[in-house]
C-alpha cells in the first residue's frame, strides 16, 4: 500500500468520526461519557486491568454508534421511504448500542463503586 492510499484512507476515516461527532448527538453524548469514564479510571486509580476493561468498552460503544450512524444513512440511501423492515435493522442497531452502554455502565459501576465508597470512608472518618 502506498503512502498516498495510507494517507487517504486515514483522512476518510478523520471525515466520518468530524461527520458523527456534528451530526450525531448520541454520539458526542458517548463521546462524552467514555472520556469523563477514563477520566474517572485514572483519578481514582484503578488497576490495568480495570481500566482496560473500561477502555475497551467504551471503545465498543462509539463503534458500535459509528455502525448504527452507517446503516442509517445506508438504509436512507437504499430506502428513502421507511419500510417496516428498514425501521427494524434501525431498531435493532440501535438496540445493539443500548445493551453495549448498559453494559458498559454496569462494568464502570462494579470498578467505581468500591473506590467510591472507600474515599468516602476515608473522608468521613478523617474530616474535623
């Protein structure tokens, strides 16, 4: 592969996160949340492995988010007008997302919460 097709498929690639990230809404909302999870995961100091964890799935979630942003534009291509099989891959992408997120959160909640309740401990028992 030369440096120019390199060069080109990377900037393709620059094109559609600059696209999902102005005109998706989820998408800057995951942005958001995946960026305030490792920032949480470095403040309180989880392990390696924990944090891999967490950036992994966040990782997940805006791919997956990336995935459902195309199939709706291809289904809008393909079908300009709504059919009730296009609204169900849309659905069902979007179902995809949710159950990425909610896994997400409950894996962040596991790692968190301890450290959490810990700090809290330490503060409590510490203050004045």
């Amino acid at each position: 592969m030369s440096f120019k097709r390199l060069r080109s498929s990377f900037h393709a690639a620059f094109w559609g996160l600059r696209y999902c990230w102005r005109q998706e809404q989820n998408f800057r909302l995951q942005a958001g949340a995946a960026a305030a999870v490792l920032i949480l995961g470095s403040l309180l100091r989880v392990g390696r492995q924990d944090f891999l964890w967490l950036l992994a799935l966040s990782a997940l979630v805006l791919i997956l988010e990336l995935a459902n942003t195309a199939v709706e534009k291809l289904i809008d291509v393909v079908k300009p007008r709504l059919t009730v099989q296009a609204g169900i891959v849309k659905d069902v992408m979007a179902g995809a997302v949710l159950v990425a997120a909610v896994g997400s959160a409950l894996v962040a909640a596991i790692i968190f919460l301890p450290r959490v309740v810990e700090l809290a401990g330490e503060w409590w028992y510490t203050r004045p």
